[in-house]
C-alpha cells in the first residue's frame, strides 16, 4: 500500500487490507488533524480492500465528522463501489461521481 498526498488530497494505492491498516490509519488521522475543509480519497490507484481497509475508511469518516471536515471518496473502483452499495455505506459516505466530482445522491 501507499499513500502520497497533503492535507487536503490523498492518493492511495496498492492494498488496504489488515497489513497496512494501522500505517494508514496514522496518514489518514494526520492529514485530518492537520488540515480544513474536505479531505478528497482518491482510491483509482487501490487495488483493493478488505474488511480491516474499510474499517479504516469508516474510522476516518468519523475522525473528519469529530475535526470538522468532511472526508469524500473519488475514483472508487467499481467492485469496491458495489460493496458500498450493497452495505449501503454509500449513504454515509461521501463519494464523488466519476464524470462529475460531485458526492452520490443518497438513495
């Protein structure tokens, strides 16, 4: 897994599963504490996630709601973007349309 970004966009790739959990879990606090406004996700260059991943995307969530920011998830993979469906985290989260960049509706 990597991350690269600021506090105000971050890139992730690779896999975001139960091994680079807690190292993403410290990028993704710091870039909430330390910035304002939202905190754009770009995920197109993840490869994929498991439970442990999503958990650290929800907690993230969270932590944004507590700072005051507001985390938004753009470039979700299709078969990630399916799980959110079927979780129906889709309506919790904020997730920018591929064509536009702007969130979902919340059905």
């Amino acid at each position: 897994m990597h991350i690269r970004g600021d506090h105000a966009e971050l890139v992730v790739g690779g896999r975001l599963d139960v091994r680079s959990a807690a190292d993403a879990r410290t990028v993704l606090h710091s870039a909430l504490d330390g910035g304002r406004g939202d905190l754009v996700l770009d995920l197109t260059e993840l490869d994929s996630w498991d439970a442990t991943g999503l958990g650290v995307i929800m907690g993230a969530h969270r932590r944004a709601g507590r700072t005051g920011r507001r985390l938004v998830l753009r470039g979700v993979p299709d078969r990630m973007q399916r799980l959110l469906v079927a979780t129906r985290l889709h309506r919790i989260l904020a997730i920018e349309e591929e064509d536009r960049r702007r969130p979902l509706p919340r059905v």
